[in-house]
C-alpha cells in the first residue's frame, strides 16, 4: 500500500494526494472528525505513523513527481513531535529531490530552517484553516501566528489557501477573509457537520455574506459541497 495515496470523499475536495506521516494530534480542536474513528488517546498522544518509512517513501516518491501531495488529513505535520522526530522536514527533502509538489496545511509552529526548505521549492502551497473559534481550537497556535504564517509563506513565493473550515462563528470568519485577503490566493468554505449545534447556523445566509465579502475583494472563493447544495 502507497503512503502517498489518492484522496477520497470530502477530503478529495482539497487535494488529489495527500500523505500522512503521524498519529494523533494535540492541537485537541473541539470539532475535530478524529473524534468520530480515532483511537481513545488520539488527541494526547502522537507518533509516527507505524506504516511511515523515509526509505518506503523515497521508494514511491519518483511515481509522483509534478503531483501535489497535501500533507496531510490525518494529522497535522507541523505538532511539537516534529520538532523532535523531523520526518516532516526529511519528507519535504525526499519531495524537492524527486519534484513533488508539497501542499501544507497546518495550525501548527513552522521555524526558520523549514521555511529555509520550502523556499527551495519551485512550486508549492502553503495553507491555514480557521473554524472563528478560537476556543474550540484548543493547542493550535493562535490566529495572528496563523495570519503571520500565510504572510510569510507568500511572501517566500507560496500559493497561498485558507480553509475556513468548519465555519462555527460567522462573523470571525467575515472579518479573517478580510484580513487575510490581500495575501491569500484562494479560500475554501465547509459548513460544520458532526454536531448538532450546525443545525442553528443559518449557511444559505452565511454563504451568501461570504461570496458578497469576497466579490467585493476580488478573492477567488470555493464551497465544499455542503454548502454548494445549500438552497
């Protein structure tokens, strides 16, 4: 079995590949879709995948040359574990070796030497998510680290995305688009689902205030298909 694999469902809706490298995740956000499969201590505890090898990887990379692998739904590539175990700035190494084109989304710490990396690269994107609740995100960094982020990644030469997603307070998601539209290529948009608590967010309203917001900014949106086939 690939680790580099071809994304299904919703997932498929952000990237063709994707490649997931840990296990677990203590950013701990509140809404979470982990919460519905993982493992009891998910959320506490992370390591490498048991499946990952550096040498496995290196082994398929050639296959995906000019490909965009997104790293990475599972997990988040940028945790505090990275920073110990590095197997996300030797994949990167393994992806500019081979032409992989890496695709980062991530609510976590990036330091100077990966940045360093990154902008060997001559092509990648470098992604952010936001949910406007900070306090549901509950390790992640805080937004303004995240804005810093995405403002950094463009300005090394990154394509740059949000994904706002789930979107759990409207009116901080109106004023991050806002905010992070003078630097960000594209924004995607995915209601919340899991949680019953949706059920009292009105999105044909709120999809409406987003295309309005981001028309008016010339910011190239898209909806995920829960709120494209909302009427």
């Amino acid at each position: 079995m690939s680790l580099i694999y071809k994304s299904k469902g919703m997932a498929a809706e952000y990237s063709q590949y994707a490649l997931n490298i840990y296990s677990g995740c203590t950013h701990n956000c509140k809404f979470c879709y982990n919460r519905l499969r993982a493992r009891v201590d998910f959320f506490e505890v992370v390591y490498p995948l048991k499946k990952f090898s550096l040498k496995k990887l290196e082994k398929e990379a050639p296959a995906f040359a000019g490909k965009e692998v997104l790293l990475s739904f599972f997990s988040d590539a940028f945790q505090p574990i990275e920073y110990k175990e590095g197997l996300t700035y030797k994949t990167l190494e393994i992806f500019l070796k081979y032409g992989i084109i890496p695709n980062i989304l991530t609510k976590g710490y990036v330091i100077s030497k990966y940045w360093n990396l990154l902008n060997q690269f001559k092509k990648w994107k470098f992604g952010v998510s936001f949910s406007g609740d900070a306090k549901k995100e509950r390790n992640c960094i805080p937004e303004e680290m995240r804005i810093y982020n995405l403002q950094w990644a463009k300005t090394l030469g990154a394509e740059t995305w949000i994904s706002f997603e789930p979107i759990i307070v409207p009116e901080r998601i109106y004023e991050l688009i806002k905010q992070c539209s003078p630097f960000t290529d594209e924004m995607r948009f995915g209601r919340w689902n899991y949680d019953v608590r949706a059920n009292k967010i009105n999105y044909k309203e709120v999809k409406e205030n987003i295309i309005n917001i981001c028309k008016g900014l010339n910011q190239k949106c898209i909806f995920k298909k829960n709120l494209q086939n909302i009427k």
